[in-house]
C-alpha cells in the first residue's frame, strides 16, 4: 500500500470483503463472519494461507487448515502464543452489520462488546467458549433428564450452577469494565458527532441481579443463588434465564432509550460514535493506532456523516475501504487514496 | 504391509485377535488387564486407603509413569456430558462409592482434565463422596522447565488460581 487510505472497488462477489477479512483475520487471529476456519477456506481446498508485510518489515504469515489446527509464522519463524501474532496488525472492523448495532437483535450488541474486551484482554475468548459450553450441557442435561429428575440430576445442576456462577461473574465484570472505559470517549464523539446537541450514555443491563462493590465471591454466590432459584421457571422454559447470555446493553440519547425512540440518523450516529470510541481505546491501551477497516459501509452513511467520519479518523489511522461503485464517496475520501479496482 | 512376509501379518492379526479376547477391565478399579483384578489392585504394597479418579486407562498410565503415586486408582470410563448422553449411571460412579464405603479409603484424589466435562464431573463426585471422605483434586499448574513468558495466559490464571502459601 502506498497512501494511508486504500479504497478496494469492485462489484459484488469479487472479493472485496475477502481481502478485508484477511487482515482482520491476520491482525485479530479471528473473523467477525464465521468462528470456523471451515468456512475461511475456499471450497474443496485443503488449507488457506495468508501473508502479510507490514510497514514495519514483519512478516506474518498464517495457514488454516480444513482438518483443523493453525500454522503461524512471524519473520518465517513458527509463532506457537496467538501475543506474538497479534499487535503488529491491530485492526477496528466496522461493516454494514454494525450499523443494526442500535436497534438489532441484543445479541449483536454483546458480541460487538466481546470483541471489544478480547481487544483488551485475549484471556476472555477462554470465558466467552467455556460458557458457551457450560449453557449447552445444562441445556441438554433438562431435555435428557427432565423426565426422571432424581436425586442425581439435582446435584448434576448444582455442578453446572457452580461453573457458571464463576464463568458468569468474570464476563459480567469484564463487559462492565469495557464498557466503562468506552463511556466517556463515545459520549464525547457523540457530542462531537451531534454537534454539542445528544450526550450518550451506554448503560448495561446484566442478565442477573449484580452486588455493589469488588468482591468476587460475594458476586458469585449471589449469581449461584440466583440460578438455583430460577430452576422451576427453568423446568418450565427449558432454558437458563441468569446470566451473560441475557445481558442488554441500553444506548441512551439524553436519557432516552435511542433503540426505542432515537431516529434513524441518530442511530447511525451512535454507531459512528461507538465504533470511533473502540479505535481510540485500542489506540490508547497500546500506544498504537490501529487500522479501521471498512467494509461496504462508508457508502452507507449519507454525505455528512461520511466528512464526520473522515475528520474524525484523519491521517491518524491506517484505512482500507471497500465499495461497489466510487461514486458513493465524498471527493475528500477519493483525494489522497489509492484506489484499487478489482 | 503388503512387503511382509505372511507370517509375520499372521502373528500380528494373531496378537490383536488375542489381546481383544483376553484384555477386560479389573473388577475393582476398571483398568485395562488380562486378569481378573489388575496388577496394581493386586499389589499389597500399594496405599490401599487412596483413591486416584481418573477418567481412562490412558490418564492412569500417565500418573504411573511418574512414579510418584503409590496408592490405586479407579477408572470412570469417561466424563460426564449431557450433550453425549453421558450421564453418571454410564460412568463407573456406583463402583467407586461402594469402594470407598468398603475399603474404609481416607483420601479420594480427582485428576480429572480441567474441561466443563472433566469439572463438572469433579464437582459431582466431590459432593456425592465428601460426606464421609477426604476428597482433594490435582491442581493446575505450569509445566515444569517451562518459562513464565511462554506459558499461555489460561494457564498462567488457572495456575494463578490454584496458588498456596509457602
């Protein structure tokens, strides 16, 4: 790449997307599409291979294979801890996706919030799995056992409730702390964005009653009675009602609920404040900017917000931008970018 | 295989077909043995009032390796996991509570893999045998020889966690 800025143009199914996702793959060491390298590799190939040179003179280069496992080099040399790998290609995403962010399903705000703390902290991918886990085999325990619930089955229930009180406690902690550190940056580009006009707020919602203070065993016991109590209702349901998998994180425009009242424009907004929030905490946390990459959504956003954007970002990060036509941008966006046409 | 003389094929096909008729599992603790109770069961030099839960034959092959562990064991022949329909009733559960009724064991020791299945079944034991008998389980550490710094970070917390004093 030549300049900054590289805008990939190209008609749909050309692979404008794949290209993005490389880095974000190359830079993250996952994709926000699919959580299987199965679906990374091209049909009816073994394996995949990308390589990168940054400006840095690193080399880094990743192998996915169909039968599962990774091969990771770094200057040619096997790289075995994913921190080795991650850092000289940090990367924001932001895709026509995120812009449901506000009024989508609430499991796209979670998920949005997860990439977030596995930013900060990679240890978490190790939480998000095993609860995954934990609330599939507590599932299936009530459909296999439900009918004969017997003595055993209890104590069984009681071994999940212990697991995922402790599972539950550190991702509700550290969403928390995610969150709270992205506050204030996306209230002040709110307030930038909107011209001094919204202030926003992002209030979490926990799937489960959380005591005050800093204590972890006081919040995990809470949690763990919690999810005893909740078993009749449990039974009746057949699905678990405490814990992350039920959390809810509000956007609130001056207090009110912007999923529910906010138009379509301060939406769209909120996600440009949130997702230039995420670039500088990154940014802030590792004293290095990180590169954005937008995938089909500039041209999405109306000409305004498209010059907000493009002044907030700046020469400060690197950009690559994906479209089908070149006319949907703004002259400033096309000035000072190398255009690729695939 | 196809360059082998025939007799040589025949002798192994030979001791597969013998080893998959005479090896079962020991009565008392379900480790693999031609016998009806293992070597290790058998050997009055062993700490009969320990118990080492493991979940298959391969993990008790391991722990012996070490030569560490002097008492016996008890195979479950599996883990506990709803999603495969595993339940206690198909592990070697009712066994080992009757084993530590009846061979008066003081210390029941879970080394089990640190997966939702391997603690969910540790939890289970831990609270159906602690009423009437010391259970502890293996803890989780660093390998040996390993350096901090290339020590992944689940580990590193999970070794964390399981800390003591000195």
């Amino acid at each position: 790449m030549t300049k900054k800025r590289l805008l990939v143009i190209g008609s749909n199914g050309i692979g404008k997307s794949n290209l993005l996702e490389s880095v974000e793959l190359l830079g993250s060491l996952r994709s926000h599409r699919s959580s299987s390298d199965q679906d990374l590799i091209y049909w009816d190939e073994k394996s995949a291979f990308l390589k990168a040179i940054t400006s840095d003179k690193d080399q880094i280069e990743l192998e996915l294979r169909r039968k599962g496992g990774r091969k990771a080099y770094k200057n040619e040399k096997i790289v075995t801890r994913q921190i080795d790998l991650i850092g000289p290609l940090r990367c924001v995403g932001f895709s026509a996706l995120d812009l449901l962010l506000v009024r989508g399903e609430p499991s796209l705000r979670r998920h949005w919030l997860d990439r977030v703390v596995l930013q900060l902290e990679p240890i978490y991918s190790d939480l998000i799995s095993r609860f995954a886990r934990l609330l599939r085999q507590r599932n299936q325990l009530w459909r296999r056992w439900q009918d004969n619930a017997d003595e055993d089955f209890e104590a069984l229930l009681d071994a999940f409730d212990v697991q995922m009180a402790l599972v539950s406690t550190r991702i509700h902690r550290r969403r928390m702390r995610a969150l709270s550190r992205l506050q204030p940056l996306a209230d002040a580009w709110q307030k930038r964005l909107s011209k001094d006009a919204e202030g926003l707020k992002l209030h979490y919602v926990p799937g489960a009653f959380l005591e005050e203070g800093e204590e972890e065993l006081r919040f995990r016991l809470s949690i763990e009675k919690q999810l005893f109590s909740q078993r009749v209702e449990e039974r009746r349901l057949g699905s678990c009602k405490i814990g992350p998998h039920r959390d809810e994180i509000e956007f609130l425009l001056n207090g009110v609920s912007a999923r529910r009242f906010g138009s379509a424009g301060q939406q769209r907004t909120i996600v440009l404040s949130l997702k230039l929030a995420e670039l500088e905490l990154v940014g802030e946390i590792f004293g290095e900017n990180p590169i954005l990459l937008l995938d089909d959504v500039l041209a999405e956003l109306d000409p305004i917000r498209q010059l907000l954007l493009l002044e907030a970002v700046g020469h400060k990060h690197q950009c690559l931008i994906s479209a089908t036509h070149l006319e949907a941008f703004e002259g400033d966006w096309k000035a000072d970018s190398q255009i690729l046409e695939l | 295989m196809l360059r082998q003389p025939e007799e040589k094929i025949k002798a192994f096909a030979d001791a597969l077909l013998k080893a998959r008729n005479q090896v079962g599992q020991c009565q008392k603790c379900f480790h693999l043995t031609a016998e009806k109770e293992c070597e290790i069961c058998k050997n009055n030099s062993r700490d009969k009032t320990k118990i080492c839960v493991v979940a298959d034959s391969r993990d008790l092959l391991a722990l012996e390796r070490t030569r560490e562990y002097k008492g016996s064991y008890h195979v479950l022949g599996g883990l506990i996991s709803p999603m495969d329909g595993i339940g206690p009733e198909l592990l070697n559960v009712t066994s080992l509570v009757e084993r530590v009724t009846k061979e008066g064991s003081l210390e029941v020791i879970l080394a089990l893999t640190p997966s939702v299945e391997g603690d969910t079944t540790s939890l289970y034991l831990a609270k159906l045998l602690k009423s009437f008998v010391k259970v502890t389980r293996i803890a989780y550490g660093l390998p040996v020889g390993s350096e901090l710094e290339y020590a992944d970070e689940v580990t590193l917390a999970r070794a964390l966690e399981g800390r003591r004093d000195i």
